[in-house]
C-alpha cells in the first residue's frame, strides 16, 4: 500500500460507530467524519496535531517513523483496538497503529494530558481485583513471547497502566515498535513533561528486561497555532458546539498547527 494515500480504519473504541470496520479512505480528510465527537470535544486534545501531522505534513510523519524502521510502504489504522486476552476489561486503543510486514508501530499521541494512573492505583480502583488481575496477566501474555525474563504482575505496579497495554498492542506484531509522540508546548500547567513521560517509558522498557527486539522511542514535536488555529482557543472544552467546530476546522484545506524541532530519543540509549 502507498504510505501516502491509503488509510484503513477500523471499528474503534469509545462509540460502536467510531469507524467503519475495514474501510480504506483515499484521504485523511475523509476521515475526520468517521471520529466520534468526544474525539474534538476540546481544542487542545492531542488528536488535532496528530491528524494535522497525519492531513499536511505526511512528509514530516514518515521522516520520524523512518527513523524506526518503517521507511517503505505500510498501513495506517487510526484507533486500533486491541482487546485483553484474559480477563473482561476495555480494549486499548492506539491513536495511530503502523503495520508493514511482520512489523508493527503503535504510536500514542500527547499534548495536554497530564500522566496517567499507574497498574497499582488502576487495580486498587475496585475492591474485587480479580478480573483486573486476569486483564493485566493477558497484557503480559502478549508481551511475553518478546522479552526473554519471566514477567511477574507484581514487578509492574509502579508502571504506566496505559504505557503497559499500548505495549501489549505493539507486541500483537511480530516485531514490535512504540512510540510516544509529545506535541509541545502545553497550555496545561499539568500536562505531563517530556522527561517525566521517557522517565515512564524506561520503567516499562526496564521491567521488561530492555528487550533489544522491542524499541520504545519518545518523539518530542514542536507545534505553532497558525491563524487558522486562532478561533479554537477561546472554546470551552466539553461544549456541545466545540466539537462541532473543531471538526469543522480540521476539515478545511489548510493546516491549524505547524510543526518544528522534532528530537527523537531511544529509550534506552
């Protein structure tokens, strides 16, 4: 497939509507109706410099993905949903999943959003843990056959939960890759900082043993509002209109961000 016109979607997450199951779209604008509208429900929700990177700047994407191997023709599936193997527990959805060959990249995007909870305040969430316990042992099962250590639940409470099952997706592929893509600056005092999310990374990456076979990278992105930008800011998030017009202006022909100062880092390295 073509890195730069196809696009296959698949049946998402949060709304049983979310996307057409298996369909392929010439375009990324012909995408954006397909998203449910929690998805724009804020103008500073990391999906919008992740679908305008994806929309305008697909050179500046492949450049970044290059770098980790997927330099050739691939597949794109936007909120790629990976149930648990075990347990009875939501399906994790990746922001943006790569697949060429045996190889595969799961890429979750960041802009705002502050650090998530990790495996011990998710599972002391309920007082009947079992099928927590049985969620989190499927995700180490599909992570399992690509680390060389025997994993132990008990090893990963201090862990990202979503840092821990967005790996498990990558390692549905034969040959795993993830990604973090943080889009900076934040307008949110609480967003997470990019030391903080690689720090994160690493404790995951190290509690699986630093398995050479399954890079992790975190990829920091520059963004600027560009005029077309300067309407969105003014909207309160969670509006019944805000969603609608962010859409709106996802799906002009000209770009809300612009991008710069892409670093890259291994985790690792």
């Amino acid at each position: 497939m073509s890195p730069v016109s196809d696009l296959v979607l698949v049946e998402g997450c949060r709304m049983t509507d979310y996307f057409r199951c298996n369909t392929i779209l010439e375009t990324m604008g012909d995408a954006l109706p397909l998203f449910g509208k929690d998805q724009f429900a804020s103008p500073t929700r990391s999906t919008i410099p992740m679908l305008t990177m994806l929309r305008h700047r697909r050179d500046l994407f492949n450049k970044i993905i290059g770098q980790m191997g997927f330099s050739g023709d691939y597949d794109l599936c936007l909120e790629h949903p990976v149930s648990p193997p075990l347990g009875e527990g939501k399906a994790s959805c990746t922001d943006v999943m790569i697949t060429a060959g045996t190889s595969g990249l799961a890429i979750e995007g960041k802009w705002t959003e502050p650090m998530y909870e990790t495996v011990g305040e998710w599972l002391n969430q309920r007082e009947d843990q079992t099928s927590r316990r049985q969620v989190l042992q499927g995700w180490l099962s599909l992570l399992q056959p690509h680390v060389e250590k025997t994993l132990d639940l008990s090893d990963f409470d201090s862990v990202i939960y979503q840092m821990l099952h967005r790996a498990a997706s990558a390692a549905t592929a034969e040959q795993p890759v993830m990604a973090y893509f943080q889009f900076k600056p934040s307008p949110d005092p609480r967003t997470a900082a990019p030391n903080e999310t690689l720090e994160k990374l690493s404790d995951l990456w190290n509690q699986l043993g630093g398995p050479t076979g399954f890079p992790f990278y975190l990829v920091e992105i520059e963004i600027h509002p560009t005029d077309a930008y300067a309407p969105l800011r003014m909207l309160a998030k969670g509006d019944k209109s805000t969603a609608k017009i962010v859409r709106a202006a996802l799906e002009q022909p000209v770009p809300l961000l612009s991008f710069s100062n892409v670093r890259s880092r291994k985790v690792g390295s």
